[in-house]
C-alpha cells in the first residue's frame, strides 16, 4: 500500500510513503525508533496534510546526509524534524515524531528498507491518498503558526511546504 | 506508483542577472525555479560565502513575511544552501503587470478598463507591505506577475532580492519613488495611471502617511536635481 517516488536529483535514490490506521502498538514503535532499530521516519499522520510536505522534509534530509549536514542521529530522525518549522529538535521529535498514543502513522521509508519495518506495525495499511482522513487542520495551523491571513495568500500546503523548506533561514 | 522528483536533468535559464542566475526546472514534480546566486571572484571568498548567506536570508525572510501578510508570494520548495540556491514555485499562466500593460496600451479594445483596478491592487499591495515595515527594493512591473484571467487583477510579487524591513518613512519613499521611475519609464505618458497606485497605496498604508509621502515628495526632488546636474 507504499506509494513510491524516485528523487532524480539523488542518483535516483526511492522513497516510499504508506500509511496506517488503527496503530494498535505505538509505543512498541516509538521504543524500536529509541533503541536504533527502525530505519524509516515516523509521523503521527495527523499533522501530515500531503505527500508534498512529507517530500520536502526528505528531501531536506537526503541532501543534508549527503552534504555530511545532519543535525540529528540518522537520515530518518532528520525527516522526523524536518516536518517542522521549529529549529527545536525536542519541539520538532514530540509534535511530528510518532507518539504512544498514536493510532494513525506515515512510515517514510529510503532505498529498499521498507519491508522490515512493516512487519512490527500492528495496523491496517491504508491508501495514502486517504491522508485527509487523519490529518488535523487546526492543529496544523497551531503547530505551524499559520493566521488566517497568510490563508488569503495561498494554501495551507503553501505555507507548511514553505516553512519545511525555509527552516534554517526563517523564524516564525 | 512512482513517479519522479528532484530538479530534472533539463534546465533552462530564464534570467542572468549580476547577483544570480535564474533557471526552469522540474522539482518534487512541480514546475520550479531555481535562484543561484554564484561566487563573486573579486570578493574575498569568506567575505563572499557570508555576504551571499545573509543575502539569501534576508530574500526568505522578506518572501515570509508576505506570505504572512496576505501578498501572494511563490511557494519556497527547497534552499540548497551550498550552491546559495533557492528553489520556488514557477509561477504557470502569467504575465508581467508590465507586459500587461504594454499590450493593453498599444492595443485600443476593452481592456483598458482593466488598468485601473490592476494599479488599484498594486497600490493596496505595496501598502500592505509598508504597514508592515517591509521594503520591497525594487518595485517594477516586471517583477508583479499577473495571473490570468487578468480581469481578477490576482498579482504575486517576485525578486526578493533587495528586500529588508525597515519602519523609516525615507525608506518606504524610496521605494515608491523607485517604483514610479520604473513605471514613467517602463510605460511613458501614464502618469495617470500610477496616480491610481499611490491613491490605493494611501487607503492601504494610512499609519505615518504623511511623512512617507512627503519623504516621496523629497526624494522626486533630490531625483530630478540630480538628473538636471548630470
């Protein structure tokens, strides 16, 4: 239920997002991401509004492991705090980072290490496309410090993307 | 499925300026350009690297901050800080508020009704960024793009590059002013037409009026004098 992607500007480098529903192991999860044993990021899907933002916190991450450039443990974690606008690793990991109660996830996975994680989610693999179910609007618009006048100017997506991508430059 | 991201092989370059060049691309699957700003050789490389980092900044802020306030901005989609690029929504079904205005003029239809409210909204536009102390730095009609239909006079600003924010009424006069040389010249005899701007440019930006206005009034001044000198 993956939907992959090829990110060409990285030698063709993959990755996969999928999405799960009725998580019924969170904890289990998040203490497998603790302990160094999952290799793929993990979101709590409600502040996950599209496979754009979630792209443009990988690529992010992808270009920073290649530039010798992370700022936290491993590609996958950079994904983790790249989902946020916020320079706070602790702030970013406990807002997008998968939590003990979290029922529903998006694994991000690169190249092929998708498999081995799936196997410990006790969940329903659903189509990405039904991301909208899950995702938290207003929470979105808290977490990110978005106002309904930036609204006016272009899309939530917009505005989330933009401040992925800006991160380092850019306080809100 | 799969489908393919990142910049393409392919680019095209639209633009060669003295601090950057700018390129069409393909990113995350969306149309993009791409803004480089390249080493200047004659500058110490340090002195360089800082200069071109704070520039950089001061553009993202600046485009933010826009966002921010409701003026219509291009979508940031990635920084690649090492190549001081910034990669942004490549804005589809546009034209310049300058070539607009051009083709209205030269032609002699309907259009020209549509003048007056596309300069209404430049003027709330750039009074909107004033109330909110930013300075845009060069404010030409090329760098407003107008989506289609025109008649919806939905402008975005563009080039960033010399923004700052700044509450000094001398600052927001020069912005104008600079804007009004670029229009007498971009689009002679349309006096009237910028009157319309700084008319809108007034409703929009009502805090510290008066001394913005009469900075402007200075800055004309001190312009055309030094023009008649050489």
């Amino acid at each position: 239920m993956q939907e992959k992607f090829v990110l060409e500007q990285f030698d063709g480098e993959s990755v996969a997002l999928s999405l799960f529903s009725d998580v019924k192991n969170s904890r289990e999860i998040r203490q497998s991401i603790v302990e160094g044993n999952v290799e793929a990021g993990v979101l709590t899907a409600a502040l996950v509004l599209a496979p754009l933002q979630v792209l443009a916190a990988t690529v992010k991450a992808v270009h920073a492991q290649k530039n010798g450039r992370l700022r936290t443990r491993n590609v996958n974690s950079e994904i983790v705090y790249n989902m946020s606008a916020s320079r706070s690793i602790m702030d970013s990991f406990s807002k997008f980072g998968i939590q003990d109660d979290d029922e529903a996830i998006v694994v991000v996975t690169l190249g092929d290490s998708c498999a081995q994680i799936e196997t410990l989610i006790n969940g329903t693999a659903v189509p990405l496309s039904g991301i909208s179910e899950f995702t938290d609007t207003d929470r979105i618009k808290k977490v990110y410090k978005i106002k309904d006048a930036e609204l006016s100017a272009g899309s939530l997506l917009d505005a989330v993307v933009s401040r992925i991508a800006s991160k380092e430059f850019v306080s809100y | 499925m799969s489908s393919t991201l990142g910049a393409s092989e392919s680019s095209i370059l639209l633009k060669q300026g003295a601090e950057s060049k700018i390129h069409a691309v393909t990113f995350l699957g969306l149309p993009t350009v791409v803004k480089e700003r390249f080493p200047k050789t004659y500058r110490h490389p340090a002195l360089d690297a800082s200069l071109t980092r704070e520039r950089m900044k001061a553009e993202l802020r600046a485009i933010a901050k826009c966002r921010q306030i409701g003026v219509r901005v291009p979508v940031i989609y990635f920084v690649d800080e090492q190549k001081s690029s910034i990669y942004m929504e490549h804005i589809q079904n546009s034209n310049t508020v300058r070539d607009f205005i051009q083709k209205v003029q030269a032609g002699s239809g309907d259009a020209q009704r549509l003048l007056v409210p596309l300069m209404a909204k430049v003027g709330a536009i750039i009074g909107t960024l004033h109330s909110n102390n930013l300075i845009h730095g060069d404010l030409t009609t090329s760098n407003m793009l107008l989506l289609e239909p025109a008649a919806d006079a939905n402008i975005i600003l563009i080039d960033f590059g010399l923004s700052y924010v700044e509450a000094s009424a001398e600052d927001k006069g020069v912005d104008l002013y600079v804007l009004e040389r670029a229009f007498l010249s971009t689009h002679p005899n349309s006096e009237e037409l910028f009157a319309h701007i700084i008319s809108a440019y007034q409703e929009a930006n009502k805090k510290g009026l008066r001394e913005v206005m009469s900075k402007f009034e200075e800055v004309r001044l001190r312009g055309r004098k030094r023009s008649m000198v050489g």
